[in-house]
C-alpha cells in the first residue's frame, strides 16, 4: 500500500539509550578467547558496542524520558499535543494501554488522546504513518510519537546468534501539520505468512501460564528449558527467530519496497542524501542497501555498531547520531523499517534543517522513579485496602 502526505512535518527527534554499555571484546569468552574470531565477527557483521538496560528500567521508561527531553527542549507546550501514539512490543501492563501511564506521566491534557500499536521493528515507520495519516485527515495538528523497545531483558547471554546484536532504546518524535505543501511518502508491505519468523510463542492467551495450578503438567511442559540446535537452552517465553526466512525476507522484499516507493515519488539514488535502514546489522544493511540500488557510502550503519540493533528505535538513532548539530540543509531519505510480522514499511522523508536532533542521550532514572518491589507492595496493600 502507498500513502502520500502532503502537510505533515517533523520537527523533532530524540533518542535515549540505557546507560550500560557491552562491548563485543568483553565477551572474548563466548569466542574461544579468540581476538581474531570477535575481529573477523566485527568485519563482517558489525558487531562492537550495545546499549541495554539493567535493573527494572521497561521500554516506556526510555521513551518517558525521550519525551520530557523534546519537551523540555524544543519548549513545547503540552497542552498543544493532541495526540500520543506509543508503539512498543514489552508493554508494562496487560491492561490498560502503556500510553494511558505515559499520558499521566507527561501531564498532558485530558483532550489529548492515546494509542497503543504493537509493532516490532518496523515500528518507528508504522508509527510515522500512523501520525501522518492523523495529521492529514486533520483530526490532529500536533502528535507525540514515542516507541521504545528493551530485547535485552529476556536476552540469554549465551545464545550468540541473538545476544550479540540487540540493544535497548527509546525515542519520542514531534509532527506536527504543516501549512505549506511538505511530501512524505510511505510504502507498506505486509507478509503475514512469515508471522512465526520472529515470535515470542508463550505468554499471551494461546500459550498462557496458569497461576491458578502453576505445577500442572502443561505448566510444566510449557516452563521446561529447550536445547536448540545451535546448543543453547531456551524457553518459549524467549524470543524465537528463524534467522534463514528472516534473511531471504529481508533480502528479497526490502529492497522490492524501496524502489516500488522510489518509483511512486518520482526520486533516484542521485535525490537521496542517505538511505536509512533498521539497523539489523552490518551485512544485512549494506546487502539491502546494494540491492536497492544505492552505494554503500549512503547506507550508514553507525547505530547498530555503536548502539546494537536496538529494534524500531534503530532509525531515528542512526539519524540523531550522524546529523545532530550537522543538518546544514534540508535532507531528503529513504527510511526502511522491516521485521516482526513479517512486515516492511518505507518512507521518502524531508527533513528540515531546523529540525530538533537531541543527540543520542544516556537514560537516566529519575528521582520518582518506583521499582518493581515498591511496585508490589503498592498494589499488595492497595488491593487489602
């Protein structure tokens, strides 16, 4: 499906990562100790550096403070936002919608209304056309997108298929309608066949834990570790990949979605300051990147080799990290979202020179802040009254 805007802007970016940083060379022991075995992994996949939580810190937590720094810092008056969209794959509760707390946590107006999307890694893309769409139709002049993402928590540190590659992030970004004629465009593509591919099987309604007798034997079974074949141990509360479809996915339709949207807004590679791809890894981004007709000094993959593949945060953090303090003129990009799903989504974005970029900022937990014991025992002795 492609989607064309007209009057849509975005005027700022910001981006908060966990403050705990692993570095590839500190893992030499899942290496064999080997310094020759990490370099050739960094040469060919990108591996270096990743952010990721510690502690109780949750997505909407990163996306929380992403949001009070746009605020803060572009002076934006809350009661001005009409809309919060938060899209996140961890939420903090099984009901309400996260965006309800993050709507309280912001003290935004009681005319602003909240969404929850549950998006993976596609997400910041999804969420930019959901805004867009918003904004269009003119329901909203003003939206606060945030997305937020922390893989890292439920990561086993032996699974080296996985565990190397994810970070944990969060951005908040401001659109807002614009008078003047603004292009955006947006190509979505979906391949529900491949919805296994990236999955967390247990923990919904299909697979669900029963508190209610925890030892029964379905229990049991569904809690009891799994030896994969690439020899680690899993569970089916541990998120699964089928790296092999994930590939042949990611190869064959992405750069299909670039072109196709490419096509529609009448741009070429010459047009186009840089081609901006979720932050999958080196290989993956560099092979899309080719297949989708661009050279590789326009398809940057700084954020995933400094800050891990921190999921549908990847994109705006390869942008604040490259342009902050840089954007110098009005910028054109082709942004290109791809995961959980399967789904692609790809945008033409213009970007301002005078938009907002915060810089990649270090999360830090505020002096509010409840952890999950406090947490407890809060609802503990609300619930005895």
């Amino acid at each position: 499906m492609i989607s064309q805007f007209k009057h849509v802007k975005i005027k700022g970016i910001s981006v908060v990562v966990p403050q705990k940083e692993i570095n590839i060379y500190d893992e030499a022991e899942y290496y064999d100790n080997s310094i020759k075995k990490i370099d050739r992994m960094r040469k060919m996949v990108g591996f270096y550096k990743r952010r990721v939580v510690e502690d109780d810190t949750t997505a909407s937590d990163l996306a929380i403070q992403a949001a009070k720094q746009l605020i803060q810092d572009m002076n934006i008056d809350i009661n001005s936002i009409d809309s919060l969209v938060y899209v996140n794959q961890r939420p903090d509760f099984k009901q309400p919608a996260t965006s309800f707390y993050i709507h309280n946590k912001l003290g935004l107006s009681s005319k602003c209304s909240v969404l929850d999307i549950h998006h993976g890694c596609p997400g910041w893309m999804y969420g930019l056309w959901t805004a867009s769409s918003m904004i269009e139709s003119k329901s909203c002049k003003r939206i606060l997108l945030l997305v937020g993402d922390t893989t890292s928590a439920d990561m086993d540190l032996s699974n080296r298929i996985s565990a190397p590659v994810f970070g944990d992030g969060g951005c908040a970004t401001l659109l807002e309608f614009n008078e003047s004629e603004w292009n955006s465009y947006f190509d979505i593509s979906t391949f529900s066949d491949g919805f296994e591919a990236i999955m967390t099987p247990a923990g919904g309604t299909r697979l669900p834990l029963n508190i209610k007798n925890i030892d029964n034997d379905f229990n049991k079974k569904l809690l009891k570790p799994i030896k994969t074949k690439a020899g680690h141990e899993t569970t089916l509360f541990s998120g699964y990949m089928d790296g092999l479809a994930v590939f042949d996915f990611t190869i064959n339709k992405v750069p299909e979605s670039i072109k196709k949207l490419m096509e529609f807004a009448k741009v070429t590679e010459q047009d186009i300051d840089k081609l901006m791809l979720h932050q999958a890894n080196k290989q993956i981004v560099q092979a899309v990147g080719q297949s989708a007709g661009f050279s590789l000094d326009k398809v940057p993959y700084d954020a995933f080799e400094n800050y891990g593949n921190n999921t549908m945060c990847s994109i705006p953090t390869n942008l604040t990290y490259l342009y902050t303090n840089k954007m110098d003129s009005k910028k054109k990009f082709i942004c290109s979202g791809f995961g959980n799903g399967l789904a692609v989504v790809s945008g033409y974005l213009e970007i301002d020179k005078n938009i907002y970029l915060s810089g990649v900022k270090n999360y830090k937990k505020p002096a509010d802040y409840v952890s999950k014991e406090e947490y407890l025992e809060y609802w503990i002795k609300k619930l005895e009254g």
